[in-house]
C-alpha cells in the first residue's frame, strides 16, 4: 500500500515540473467554468433567526433564494413553479403555507399570492451595490 501512494505522489510531483504555486493556481483557475449569476449571499448577522426556522422554511427559503431574480429578490410562485418547489422539497401544500407564513412572520419574505421578494438584508442573489439599494426599498415596502 505505501508503494502505491509513493508512486502517485512522484508521478503528481513530475507533473507540476517547475512551476511556481501562482502559475499553478492561474493554471487551474482558467479550467474553472465561470458562474452565468451573481453568487448568492447569506448573511452571519442573521443566523439566530435561521435557528427558528423549520426544517420546511429553512428549505423553502433556499428554494425561494435560487428561483429568484438576480438583482430584484423577486420570485414569482406560480402553479407550475409551486408543483416544482413541492416535488423538490418533498413537502405537502400545507406544509408549504406554514412556511411561507413563518418566514413572512420573521420578515425574512415579503409579497402575496404569487409574488414575493427575499428579504435583502437576509440573503440576495445579485452585486453588492444592487442590495444595499434594495434594503432601503425593501423596510419601504
């Protein structure tokens, strides 16, 4: 077993030949297929409200932060996207809806019916500069 790891690691080192640990890196952050979207962003300061969270919101949140518009917060929950998010998260319709009203009730969403906007100072999905003018417009809202 050692001859075996002894023989990967000298054939790993023959690869890198020379080169130094920034070519390396450069090298493998070229390989590395860039994201179509801003990243999504949760944010520290909130994580004591995530612990009153059910499993059911916790996961309903994550659904609602990667369905959202990028820049917005905006989701829109219609029927087709509904079914999607039960089938996903495996939850029923009432499950659903107790969801949705503790994470209004904690003001981590806003919205009715159908459109809903994630909370910016809690998660968002867009640059930075973009959130902090939705903050505002969001405690407006």
């Amino acid at each position: 077993m050692t001859e075996f790891y002894q023989n990967d690691f000298e054939q790993i080192d023959s690869d890198f030949d020379d080169r130094s640990a920034e070519e390396l890196y450069a090298e493998f952050l070229g390989k590395i297929e860039k994201p179509k979207d801003e990243f999504i962003y949760y944010y520290g300061k909130y994580y004591e409200v995530m612990t009153q969270l059910t499993c059911a919101a916790k996961n309903l949140l994550t659904w609602l932060t990667f369905h959202c518009e990028v820049n917005t917060g905006k989701v829109l929950v219609q029927s087709e996207t509904l079914k999607d998010a039960l089938a996903k998260l495996g939850i029923t319709l009432g499950t659903y809806y107790k969801a949705m009203a503790q994470l209004k009730e904690l003001g981590i969403i806003k919205g009715s019916k159908a459109k809903f906007y994630v909370n910016p100072a809690f998660a968002w999905k867009g640059t930075a500069d973009m959130r902090n003018k939705f903050i505002r417009i969001y405690y407006k809202f």
